[in-house]
C-alpha cells in the first residue's frame, strides 16, 4: 500500500537555481531522483524509488493534465507542464517541469524524465485559475469533459497547449542557460 499525504495547505517554496530531476520506467515507477528532488518533497531516495511517480501529485491536479503529458510523451514529444505536487509533508510545491521521453538506439522510448524548477507567483496566479475549473469539470463530469473545456480555453487564446505553456513559462537569460546545461548532463 502507498502513503498518501495528507495535503495541508503550506506551501514549500525553494531556489529557482535548483533543478529537481526525477526519472521513470514506462508503468510511471520511479526509477531516479536527484538530491534536490528529495529535499523539496521531503522523501529520502530509497522510500521513493519504485514508487509510481503520483505519489507527488497534488490533489488539485486535474487528472487531465496528466493524460496530456503522458499521451504526448508516449508520442515521443517532450512536453512543459505547471504541476502543483504533494511532499511527503503534505506540504505543496510549484514546478515547471520539463518532461522527456528517452530513447534507446531504436528509436524505442525507454524512460522519461523530468526536469523541475520553481514555478514564479505570476505562473502559478495564472494556471491555479484554470485548474481550479478543469477540477471542478472532472469531479462533476469527467476527464474528458474537462480536456474540452482545455481545447475552449485555447481555442479562446488562438493556442495550442504547447504554445500556451511555452508564452507562460518562457524564462529569461541565465535561468534558461542553466536548465539547458543542467538537462545535458542527464542525457
């Protein structure tokens, strides 16, 4: 049986400099977490590894968000997310989260990685609104209901959900630089 926190409404705030990697099989099992993953989410390596990777997702998540990176990765596309997740704590923290499907000289998806940073007020101020209706659609209707409201919203913003995230969460300067450096050393 898997712990899961109960969430409690503190938020855990960490450096923009750190970038917390982890890593899963294609079943969403933790295979890799980096030291500054484990400090933010408050799980020591050896508890979380083997664990499927939503044991950190927030339940203010619409799970539709979910679907999408995971339908985009296992098309072998990498995607950019806004996720809220749960620490150990029950304590909540903001990511932009990288995500990445990784390869084998087959061209066959072997893992998928993901490379978190802190996510700034005025993303979360955004995102937290959407996600607040789609959660809202999900829990009265369904996943799929709230994926339509997704597409209305973009629609809307003359966007497609890559593009939205992208405008959203386009850093400036020396943050891109570093996360880019950072990325390369786990590929």
């Amino acid at each position: 049986m898997i712990y899961r926190p109960i969430p409690i409404d503190e938020e855990i705030e960490f450096n923009s400099k750190n970038f917390l990697v982890s890593k899963t099989d294609l079943k969403g099992n933790i295979i890799f977490v980096n030291k500054s993953f484990c400090e933010v989410s408050g799980y020591v390596e050896e508890e979380i590894i083997g664990l499927p990777h939503n044991v950190v997702r927030h339940t203010d998540m619409p799970r539709a968000i979910f679907f999408l990176i995971w339908q985009s990765l296992m098309s072998g596309v990498r995607i950019t997310a806004v996720i809220k997740n749960l620490a150990k704590s029950g304590k909540y923290y903001w990511v932009i989260s990288d995500f990445e499907p990784k390869f084998d000289g087959d061209g066959n998806i072997i893992s998928l990685t993901a490379f978190g940073r802190s996510a700034p007020d005025y993303i979360i101020d955004e995102i937290e609104e959407l996600y607040s209706v789609m959660l809202t659609i999900e829990k009265k209707h369904s996943m799929e209901k709230s994926l339509a409201y997704l597409e209305g919203f973009l629609e809307e913003r003359g966007k497609v959900y890559k593009d939205y995230i992208g405008e959203l969460t386009q850093s400036k300067g020396l943050i891109d630089i570093l996360m880019l450096r950072f990325k390369n050393l786990f590929r």
